[in-house]
C-alpha cells in the first residue's frame, strides 16, 4: 500500500533519516511487494499477480540451468571462503575486463586494475553518488528513467537527481519523441544552477529504460562532450547493451570510442542482471580509468561484495565463449525478439500505441486514452485497475515520465504467463473503457456486454472507487516529483509509433499556467504567513520542512 491512506507517526526509536527510509515507498517497490506476497502459480495459485512491471528476463532459465549445473561450476577453494579483495577478486576481474574488451568492441584492452565488482548496480550507483557527490549535490538524469536510481543515490548519501525532461511530442529539432539533446542538458543544467544545485555529475542510461533507446555513438559523444565542457562525471548504464534484438538497432558501447572526452570522469557500468538473465544472481560492475575513485570505491566494497563461490561462477561464465557466442546469446536474442513480436502485436489490436524499439525487455505504451483525466492521480487509479485484474504493470510516474498516461509492459516472461497477461490487460482495459462512457449510455453498455456473454465482477472496487481511494494515497514523493513536472498535449503522429487510429486526447490546461496562477495567489496573500503550522506530538519534524521548502519554491 502506498503510504498516505494515513499520516505515517514518527517513530521515537528511529533517527529522522531513519524514520525517512522506513515511511518511503515508491510506486515500483509496493507494486513488487504486492506480487511478491501473491505470486501467480500455474498450479498451486493461479489467480496469484501477473509480473509484467519487473524487468527480468524469464525467458532463459533452461539454458542457465543447464550451464550452471556442469562440473566446472562446483568448485570450492579456500579463497573463496576468505575476505577477498573488495573490488573483486583479481580472477573475475581479468575475466570482466577481457569481456568488456570484445563484447564492447574496446580498440585496446581493457584493463583489470580499472574494474570494481559489487552485489548490483544498484549498489555501485549508491557507492558513485557516495563517492562523486556531497549530501545534497546534484545529479542530472533525463526523464522518464528507471526510478529505483532516485533511492540508489539518495538514500544514503542524500544526492538528489535533477531531471532533464523528455517529451512524447518532438519539439524544435527534434526528430524522435522523448529524443534527449545537448540542447536539453544544457537548458536543465543552467535550471539547477537557478535553483541553487550544485551539479556534480549526469547519469545516461543506453540502452534506455524504460525507453528502449539505442543511442548511437554521435549521441553518446556529444553528451560526453557536454559534460566535459561543465566538468561533471558522467555514469554510462549498459546494462543491457547484450539485449538489442531489433535488426534496424545497433549498440555502440562508449567504451568503443577511439578516445572518451573525459575518460577521468566517464564511468561505464554492466552487470549480468539483464543480459545474463541473472537478477538474483547480483553482480555488477564498473570501468573506470580514475585510480582514485577505484581507491574510494574499494573502501565501500566491504559493504557490498559478492561471495567468493559467485563470483567463481560468475568468472567460469565470462570465459566460455563457446557457450555465450554459439547458444546463450543467439537463442536469448531470438526469444526476445518472438517475445516482443507477440506482444506488439497484441498492442496493435488494441489500438494502443508504443515507440517502435527493439532493445530491453519491455514496451513503452501510451494508456493515456483510458484516463478520465489527464492527471497523474489517474494514471496510478489506472495502475490499481491492472492490479485488481491481479496483474503487475508498472507507470510513467515511477519514472518520472512528464506525461501521465505511459505504462512500462515486460515482455520477457514464459509464453502461457504472457498470454495470461494480456488476457487479463484486456480485461482491465475494458472495465476502463467501460468507465469513460458517459453516465446516461452505461445501462445500454452493460446490457450488451453481458449479452455477449462476458463476465463482470462485482466483488471489488470499481474503478470511481480506485480514483477517490488514489486521490488521498498517493505518495508525498510522488506529489513532491511531480510539482515541477509540465505536462503536455500528446501527439503520435510518428512514424516512430506504432497507432492504428490515430486517436489521442491529450489536451489540457498547462502545469505552467497553474502554477502561474497560485504563484499569484501567494505573492497577493498573507495567509501563509498568518498560518504557520505547528507539530503535534509525535509527528515527523521532517514534515514542517517540506511545507517550509515548498513555501520558498512557490514565491520564486
């Protein structure tokens, strides 16, 4: 549950950062939590949640299984069982330096030296922000992104992200929706600074999620250039650079380049979460050709290793190159592409529309037609209605999307379980259509959809019941996030898009005018000033200076 059904009470046992980690819970983290404590099972719960919101890929478990239960994998030495070199044992390193070497096309070695192994990404971008950043510095990142990065660098080391929007509407020269340009880091960039931010770094997801954006080297170079001019360390996320299926898509890893802009401040990350179908598996890694941070880094490492065995395992893996060149990837590659081909088309009959990519594990679909309204609150009631129909999807306001209405589907689950749910999409999205029709043609809708001999269920929440309950629950980060967010008329009339009719009512009153208009409101107004709230017992004190913050922002 989202917290704000209630006002989270202050725990006296807890220090305020504490009380702060406890009470936070973003859209992501209780959508998984949900799935997680009723897990669809063929046999023992099949009306358990649908997971098509994480972003694992399913589709490879016979193929790992095989590979991970060979002899070679069962080896234990007395090393492995010992504190080891918190940057990695030296083994695995050579090992992810000569990987990173031929799958990222480097023009020379790669070396082992410049390598940082930890249990994740997830770890390795909280140990950067720890490393590179000062509490409260900022960090530029382009919007929509994969939001669990905003805990990754703020939840311990208090850096905060700034975002660089990116718009479904191509604006100037753009010639892409949610095409990021030099021109929007620069514009975002010179923001911050406005806003009093000390911006020490920017974080470039290729291939993007949830996006799935392939940028091409001339991209890539130019916002490395960018940020050498500003002098900001710049964190390269390639995560899934071994997950392109598309044949008209070509990754290019940085590491590629003849010469980095700034290579002391360019730091390339990859793990086997992703393109080895690993998630739970957590090994991540890091290339970087500044000692130093490679020195700060291996002072956290203790805080997040990976154990001996793993490791091993994870070494054996990068070495055998017959199995990752002639089966794995190959056969990976084709599942992926048959996954996302079912699923698109599925899409297509629905006349739903999405950004034609072919990188990740997921689509990037435009639901905004099921909105009542073009808010944000009504995003997340729609996102309540998938989980109702026990199916997880995940939606733009987890990655901080500028428009409400976007939702991220995975495609990379076993066959029957995709089936299912988007059989259960379908279902969904049709107690969604029935609720925009207007209150005097309902009773004829009913009728003919009970005629057709389709099941209706009255024994949950109907969708005007979700809003009103989502209304008072969103989360106070969403809220937060999502003040300095301009929404915008949608347009997809793109050959980037795949839309069958062409519709998208997307037209409302701009944030901009009012947030103008309020702004009016306080500048003309005392009342503010006459009524300053005070805590009661028990309450957060962290509270009067969210109230306090967003008072200062409103009269700027």
């Amino acid at each position: 549950m989202l917290l704000g059904d209630q006002t989270p009470q202050y725990n006296p046992y807890l220090s305020r950062r504490g009380n702060s980690m406890r009470i936070h819970q973003g859209i992501l983290q209780e959508g998984y939590n949900q799935y997680h404590a009723n897990k669809h099972d063929e046999k023992s719960n099949p009306h358990g949640i649908i997971n098509l919101g994480t972003s694992e890929n399913k589709l490879c478990f016979d193929l790992l299984q095989k590979r991970l239960t060979r002899p070679d994998m069962l080896n234990i030495e007395p090393a492995f069982l010992q504190y080891p070199d918190w940057k990695g044992h030296s083994f695995l390193r050579e090992e992810v330096a000569k990987f990173l070497s031929d799958y990222c096309c480097s023009p020379k070695p790669l070396k082992p030296e410049n390598v940082v192994v930890m249990n994740g990404c997830g770890s390795l971008f909280s140990a950067l922000a720890a490393t590179l950043c000062d509490p409260e510095d900022a960090i530029l990142i382009p919007s929509p992104f994969y939001g669990v990065i905003t805990e990754d660098v703020d939840l311990y080391s208090s850096v905060k992200l700034h975002h660089v929007p990116l718009y479904s509407q191509p604006r100037g020269s753009d010639v892409r929706p949610f095409q990021l340009t030099v021109d929007k880091l620069e514009n975002s960039l010179k923001e911050a600074k406005t806003e009093g931010l000390n911006v020490k770094a920017l974080i470039l997801l290729n291939p993007h999620n949830p996006l799935g954006e392939v940028y091409s080297s001339e991209e890539m170079t130019g916002f490395l250039q960018f940020a050498k001019m500003h002098q900001l360390h710049v964190i390269v996320d390639e995560i899934y650079m071994l997950s392109v299926f598309g044949e008209k898509h070509t990754f290019r890893s940085v590491l590629s380049l003849d010469g980095l802009p700034d290579p002391q401040r360019t730091h390339v990350m990859w793990g086997v979460s992703k393109d080895f179908a690993m998630a739970g598996m957590r090994v991540g890694t890091i290339y970087s050709e500044n000692k130093d941070l490679v020195q700060a880094l291996d002072q956290l490492g203790c805080f997040h290793g990976v154990p001996g065995p793993t490791q091993y395992q994870m070494a054996q893996l990068l070495r055998d190159r017959d199995w990752l060149n002639s089966e794995f990837l190959p056969e990976n590659k084709r599942r992926l592409k048959e996954a996302h081909e079912y699923l698109t088309e599925e899409l297509k009959k629905l006349d739903i529309p999405f950004p034609h990519r072919g990188a990740g594990f997921f689509i990037w679909a435009d639901l905004s037609k099921f909105l009542k309204e073009k808010t944000f609150a009504e995003e997340l009631c729609v996102w309540r209605c998938f989980l109702k129909h026990r199916l997880l999807l995940s939606c733009g306001q987890a990655f901080s999307c500028a428009s409400p209405g976007w939702f991220r589907i995975i495609f990379t689950d076993q066959q029957h379980k995709l089936q299912l749910g988007v059989q259960r999409m379908k279902t969904a999205l049709e107690e969604l259509q029935g609720s925009l029709v207007p209150e005097d043609q309902r009773t004829t809708a009913v009728e003919l959809k009970t005629s057709a001999g389709r099941a209706t269920r009255t024994d949950t929440k109907t969708t005007d019941e979700c809003k009103e309950t989502t209304l008072k629950s969103s989360s106070a980060q969403t809220k937060l996030e999502n003040t300095r967010i301009k929404t915008e008329p949608l347009s997809l009339a793109d050959e980037n898009f795949a839309i069958l009719n062409g519709q998208s009512n997307m037209h409302s009153e701009s944030l901009d005018t009012l947030i103008g208009a309020l702004q009016k409101q306080i500048h003309s107004s005392d009342w503010l000033e006459k009524h300053r709230p005070e805590l009661a017992a028990g309450v957060d004190p962290t509270q009067l200076e969210v109230f306090t913050d967003l008072l200062e922002k409103a009269r700027k």
